[in-house]
C-alpha cells in the first residue's frame, strides 16, 4: 500500500512541478511581450529570464517540501511497525529454562550398561 501511494504522490509531484514551472516563465513572457509591443522597448529576454529564475526557485522549493512531506510519512510508519512490532514481542520472548535432552540422557544410560 505504501508503494502505490508513493508512485500517485511521485506522479502528482511531476505533474504539478512542470505546471508551476511553466506558469511563472508563461507570465513573465507575456508581460515582456506587452511592455515590448507598447513602450517599443527590448525587455523580452529581461523578462524571460526572471520567469526562468522563478519558475527554477518555485520548483526546487516545491519539490524540498514534497520530499520533506514523505520522509516524514515513511518516519512515522516506521516508528508505528516498530511499535506494533515491540508490543507483539511483548508476549512472544517468555524466556524457559532449557530442558535437558531425553536422547542424550537415554543413550548415556545404554552406554553406561554396557
């Protein structure tokens, strides 16, 4: 269960980061087209490269806090197997003496006869 959760949340994550990539370089294209086309200036390049550095700031940060999220996950689960675990071999681990064996103790009397 554990792995098909992490392969949606794999897939989620990608979908997301591209689209949160993308916007802020659609954005900031648009904005330098509008100021090039009304004011004659050269600002495209400008703006495309800020939207470049937003959308690679935005990604990296979208993706830190998504592997942080399931690190804290998989912690959490560990911690609770380790719990389950520990209460199971609770009752489990009884501790009996060792009881002598009857095949030693009978070939050693038949050996002693003799």
């Amino acid at each position: 269960m554990g792995y098909k959760k992490q392969v949606f949340r794999s897939l989620a994550m990608v979908t997301q980061l591209g689209i949160s990539v993308m916007t802020p370089i659609f954005l900031c294209i648009s904005a330098g087209y509008y100021v090039d086309t009304h004011f004659g200036t050269k600002t495209m390049l400008f703006f495309l490269l800020i939207g470049v550095l937003a959308g690679g700031r935005l990604g990296y940060r979208m993706a830190r806090m998504t592997f942080l999220v399931g690190e804290k996950e998989e912690q959490k689960e560990r911690e609770e197997s380790l719990r389950e675990r520990a209460a199971s071999s609770r009752y489990e681990a009884v501790s009996k003496p060792k009881r002598p064996s009857r095949v030693r103790a009978a070939a050693g009397d038949g050996h002693a006869k003799e």
